[in-house]
C-alpha cells in the first residue's frame, strides 16, 4: 500500500515528520479495526534520536507472531512502531506484517533488515522486503546483526545511501546482538547510521558476579553507552528485554512436555515480563523496546509497561529472576572471544536455543542452527572434555552448548 505522501515529500519532510503527522496517534475513530483501547492504560511515546519520529515507547516485534490479529489489536490500540526483518520464515514474516498493517500504514512506522553482506545483496533484499510489505518505503532499514567495527564497511554504508535517496528508505540503521557497546561507540563516531537496534535487559545491569565469574573480564556498562550514543545524536530501540525470554516459555511445548506447572517454577515468574520490559525503559536514552507477543493476553500484559512505573518489587523481582537464569542466559557482551577453538560461535548457538526455551519457538531456533556452515554445526560439545570458553557472567558455557547441540542439530 502506498503512503499518503510521495517519495519526494518524504525525503523533504526529514526531520519534521512529526509535526507533518505522518505517524502521530491515530484516533480511535479512525481505527479499521473494532477492538478499543482500555481506558485505563495511556500511550506514552519518546523521539527516536536525530529523526524527529515519535514513537510509542513499547513497540511491536513481530518475529515470533504467527497471529496477525494480534498485530492489528496493536494498530489498533496505537502503538505505531512494528519490526521485522527479511529472514524471518523465510519471508513469510513481512508478508504476515504487511497484509495485518495494510489498512493503517500511513499511520504506523515499519522497520526491516537485511542480513545482505554486499550493496548489490542489500538492494536486491530491500526490493524483496517492500514488495512483500506491500508498502513502496520503509521507515527504518537495519543492516542486521553487525558485531564487529570491521562489519559495518562503505560498501553497506552506501547501499543505504542509495536507498535514501531514492526514497525507499527513510531512516538507516543498524542492529547489533553482540559486542553491543563498541558497535554503539564505533557507529555514533561514524555519523552515518539513524537508528541502533541493541540488545539490552536487565540482565546487563552491575551484579555481583559470584566466585564463578572471571575475575580479569572487564565489566561492560550497556546503560552509560546507550546514554552516549544517544547524546551522539543516535535513535536507540532496544530488543531481548526479557533476557532470553526465560520468564514465557510455551508452556506444553514438546520439547519440554506437558507438565507446564513445574515448568513454569522453572523459568518464569509472574509480573516478570512487564518488569523487564520497564526495567529497560527507565533509562531514557532507550526511546522505545521492542517486544515479540505471540497472543492477545501477552499484549494486555505488556502494554501496561508503557504506564506504570518501574517499583521497588518489581526490581526484587528482577533480582531473582536473574539468580535463576545466570548459568543460562549469554549477554553477547563481546567479552569473549565469540568463538571457540573449534570455530563454533557460541553466543550465536547459545541465542539460538533461547528462542526454543525462552519463547518456545522450536522450529525458529533450529532453522537458525542449520543456517551455520554443516562443518560448524556437526562439532559436538560433548567430544571436548573441557571448554576454551569462560563467562565473565558464570554461564555454564559448556553445559549450555550440549544442551543446544542435543536440542537442535
């Protein structure tokens, strides 16, 4: 669907979208769809960096929703910042996002990536994702999954010069999973990069890290280089908020059976999503998160993260959440070396397994383990009678590994 300005007058707007009213709130009387808005919970919305786009501080990540109504529902109720990203199922994801987001698209912001490693790569996928959108530009355009300086070359850099001005991108920008606040630091010093998509939860925060963690790994700060970045002029999103998602596990999942109440004692907590999503927005560098919510109840839930403040329970809980996960759940702080001797990348397999356990996506986190070259994927953690890696944090690395491999290949 077209958006009610052209390219031109896109591009020409820059900075002051938001006073044009190209995303502002739609009203509810505007709304195509029937559900209304609870009284009760007010949107509130923050600026995305230098791009003047205001945006609903709880946005919508759609890589694990297989229910399109649930995204309307969203629409519906006013949040106007929904992600995706053209290798999720395939496709099939934008496709889903498109058709659910085609009656308000003037009114909301839609962000994709591209996993390309080339211009010509980049273009291609970019063309790939507006036909499968069904929109003819997308507000945010990342270049997925850089972890390294050395990723982010001028080949990619000018392929998101060329999709700006050609008016098939508004705004560019990059996500990062790993070695988060060197790539903040290195794309704010560039100055060419719009938006950041980062890794960033509670567990990130400054514990003590027990007689497990590596005495000599330096300690990395994700709320001070946010801060930074963000003051560089940087819009930042934050994802991964529920550190792994191990507070909603697809309770009778076959990979874990049927016994969802002991499972639920195991890995989650009650209240634990929404803490974690307001744990994040109390910095005020972050000017929105990005939550996947595969269900209407998962939606009412989080939404009052938006309202509420961040409470002293809620930081309790917290805490305790984190105690359980610690041996678990991999921060991709960078602090080490990302792969092991044997050339396996082990924050990737161990993020890898947190989409099966933490969002009970099975099928997702093994169609991501197969995507790694077969010499890679057939290594057996098992066959190493002892584990190059260390965790600052104190995760079970080696434990973690097996788990994955067993669970996956």
């Amino acid at each position: 669907m077209k958006p009610t300005w052209t390219r031109r007058e896109i591009l020409s707007a820059g900075l002051v979208l938001p006073a044009a009213g190209l995303c502002a709130p739609a009203s509810e009387s505007s709304s195509p769809f029937s559900r209304a808005r609870p009284e009760s919970i007010k949107l509130t919305y923050r600026t995305l960096g230098r791009t003047g786009l205001q945006m609903t501080s709880l946005g919508f990540g759609c890589m694990t929703t297989s229910d399109s109504s649930v995204i309307e529902r969203a629409a519906d109720f006013g949040i106007n910042l929904f992600d995706t990203a053209r290798a999720y199922h395939n496709g099939n994801n934008e496709r889903m996002v498109g058709a659910a987001l085609k009656k308000v698209r003037p009114n909301v912001m839609i962000s994709s990536k591209s996993q390309g490693r080339t211009k010509e790569a980049l273009l291609k996928d970019l063309e790939t994702s507006l036909q499968a959108l069904g929109t003819d530009y997308l507000d945010i355009w990342y270049l997925h999954n850089l972890n390294e300086p050395a990723e982010l070359t001028d080949d990619l850099l000018e392929a998101q010069r060329i999709a700006k001005q050609s008016g098939k991108i508004r705004f560019a920008g990059v996500s990062t999973h790993f070695n988060m606040d060197k790539m903040l630091a290195h794309i704010a010093k560039l100055g060419q990069t719009d938006v950041v998509l980062t890794t960033y939860n509670f567990a990130m925060r400054s514990v003590d890290l027990g007689q497990n963690a590596n005495p000599d790994a330096p300690r990395t700060d994700m709320t001070q280089a946010i801060r930074t970045a963000r003051k560089a002029g940087l819009g930042i999103v934050a994802m991964k908020t529920m550190a792994g998602g191990f507070s909603r596990v697809m309770r009778g999942d076959r990979l874990y059976g049927a016994d969802s109440e002991a499972l639920s004692k195991r890995l989650g907590r009650e209240g634990v999503p929404v803490a974690a999503i307001k744990w994040a927005l109390q910095n005020e560098a972050v000017d929105a998160a990005i939550v996947c919510m595969t269900s209407h109840e998962q939606f009412d839930e989080n939404i009052h993260a938006m309202a509420e403040p961040y409470t002293e329970k809620e930081e309790k809980l917290l805490t305790t959440q984190l105690a359980g996960i610690s041996s678990k759940y991999c921060r991709m702080c960078g602090h080490c070396s990302g792969v092991c001797e044997k050339g396996v990348p082990v924050p990737d397999v161990l993020r890898f397994l947190t989409y099966a356990e933490g969002y009970g996506q099975f099928a997702l986190a093994r169609e991501k383990f197969l995507e790694m070259p077969p010499p890679v994927r057939d290594i057996r953690c098992s066959d190493c009678s002892s584990c190059s890696f260390r965790c600052a944090y104190g995760v079970t690395v080696r434990d973690r590994m097996i788990q994955a491999q067993d669970t996956l290949a």
